[in-house]
C-alpha cells in the first residue's frame, strides 16, 4: 500500500504520474486563543483573498487554516504575532472576538493532483499519494480514509471467498471505485474554490444567492453533509 503523501516518491518509482494544478496559494496554519468560545463549531469564510477557517480545538483553541495568493501568504507569515492576530480577526470578520494568542504559523502549498493509476501491478494508492484536494473542504483526510475502508473491505470480501485478495481484479475494482470517487470529489472542490475565486461584478452577488438556496433545499444540504461525511449510500 503506498500511503507516503502528496509527493510520493513511491508512486513515482511504480510509474504513476498525476494530473491537476497548482493553486499558485498557500495555507497559513496556526492555533489561535480567541475571545469568545467556538462552541464546537467549525467556521470558515470565504473573503477575496482565499477561504479563512477557523476549526474548533478540544483545548478551546481554534485551528486556523488560511488559505492566501502566495505573495500574500508570505506578508502574513511576516507579520509579528500582534499583527497577525489582528489581520486573521479581520479576516475571520471576528466571528470569535478578537484572537489573544498564537503559536508558530506554518504554511503549505497548495495544489490539486490526481494520480492517473491508483494501482500498479501490487502497489495500490491511497490518500494524498493518490489525490490532494483543496483544504476548503477539509476533505482530505477523509478521502484518504475511504480509500482504506474501500481497499479493506474488497481484500476481505475476496479472503472471506477463499480466493486471492491480492488479485489483479480484486486492486482493479478498488481502483476504478476510489479513483472515481476521488477525481470527483477533488474536482467538486476545485469548482467551488473557481466560483470562489471568480471576481467578476454581480458575481459575488449571484453566487451568495445560489448558496442561500442550497441552505433552503433541505434534502439536498442532508445529502451533501452525509457524503462529507463519508456515510454510504450518498
Ligand atoms: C493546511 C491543510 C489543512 C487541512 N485540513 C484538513 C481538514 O480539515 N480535514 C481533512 O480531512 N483534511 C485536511 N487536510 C488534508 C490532510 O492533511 C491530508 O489529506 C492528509 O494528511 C493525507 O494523509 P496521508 O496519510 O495520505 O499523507 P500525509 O499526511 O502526507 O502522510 C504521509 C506520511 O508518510 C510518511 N512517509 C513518506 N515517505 C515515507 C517512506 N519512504 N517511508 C515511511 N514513511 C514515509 C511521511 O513522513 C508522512 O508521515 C488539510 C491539508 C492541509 C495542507
């Protein structure tokens, strides 16, 4: 199983390439004190720079994942720690209050990249070697997880069977489910960061109604919070 990350120095000995792009962006990541409790709620705005999400901690902290146009990621990764609190409260439009402390900011690039193959001969892919997606849906890890659970179930499917679970057919399926799935969902995430992205005028306007829609449309937003949960069936 190759589960070595993004850069996947085993997927490129099997052969495999991957497709995608390069966001040309950065996330900006840091725990934050804040003001106000978050109250286990997970907070994410989308401003003209890029996506900011503020993701509840069990210590009260808040994670902040901050997703920015390189050049500016960089400013902010200069900031002081005073400065940068102030520009993520602004940015965050002090859903917490204000933030009162940080610890050191990190930051990743950010792209999206779908392997071509999820399969090789015996090497079978799973999470970010076989796809990265934009952490504006804080998806990625999932998706890595339903790779596990679907590569599990048809190994033991075919071992319960008596047959060969490290059989071409048996890795063929997983692939050719997984790999669906994934490009799927990696490409979904990618049209949402586009819309978001996307300045033209009354677009903004537009896109602000379709999403008050889709909030409205019940079975629709049950259906989309069953499939980022990864419950069967959606
Ligand atoms: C800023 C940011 C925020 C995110 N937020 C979320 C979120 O809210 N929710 C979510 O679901 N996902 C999120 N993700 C995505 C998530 O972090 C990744 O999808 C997930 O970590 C991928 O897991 P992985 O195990 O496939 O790869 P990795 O986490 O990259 O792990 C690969 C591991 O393999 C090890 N390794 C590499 N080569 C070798 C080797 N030769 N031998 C042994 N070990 C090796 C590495 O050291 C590493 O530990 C976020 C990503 C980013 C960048």
């Amino acid at each position: 199983m190759v589960a070595d990350g993004a850069g996947s120095a085993l997927r490129e000995q099997a052969g495999i390439g991957v497709r995608g792009r390069d966001y040309h962006q950065r996330a900006v990541v840091a725990h934050v004190a804040s003001e106000r409790a978050h109250a286990q709620t997970a907070w994410q705005r989308f401003t003209p720079e890029g996506p900011i999400a503020l993701l509840p901690l069990a210590d009260g902290r808040s994670s902040i994942v901050w997703s920015l146009p390189e050049a500016r990621a960089r400013e902010v990764l200069a900031l002081d720690d005073a400065a940068f609190l102030a520009a993520a409260g602004m940015a965050s439009d002090f859903r917490l209050g204000a933030f009162t402390a940080t610890t050191p900011r990190a930051s990743f690039p950010l792209r999206l990249q779908v392997a071509e193959r999820f399969v090789a001969g015996g090497c079978v892919l799973v999470g970010d070697a076989a796809h990265v997606v934009h952490p504006l849906a804080g998806q990625g890890a999932n998706l890595g997880l339903r790779d596990v659970a679907e590569l599990a179930d048809g190994l033991g499917e075919a071992r319960a069977a008596g047959r060969d679970f490290a059989a071409a057919h048996v890795l063929r399926r997983y692939a050719r489910r997984r790999r669906s799935a994934g490009a799927l969902d990696a490409y979904a995430f990618d049209a949402i960061e586009r819309a978001f992205a996307w300045q033209a005028p009354g677009w903004s306007a537009l896109r602000g109604l379709g999403l008050r829609a889709l909030d409205m449309i019940t079975p629709l937003n049950r259906r989309l919070a069953a499939h980022a949960a990864g419950r069967a069936g959606v």
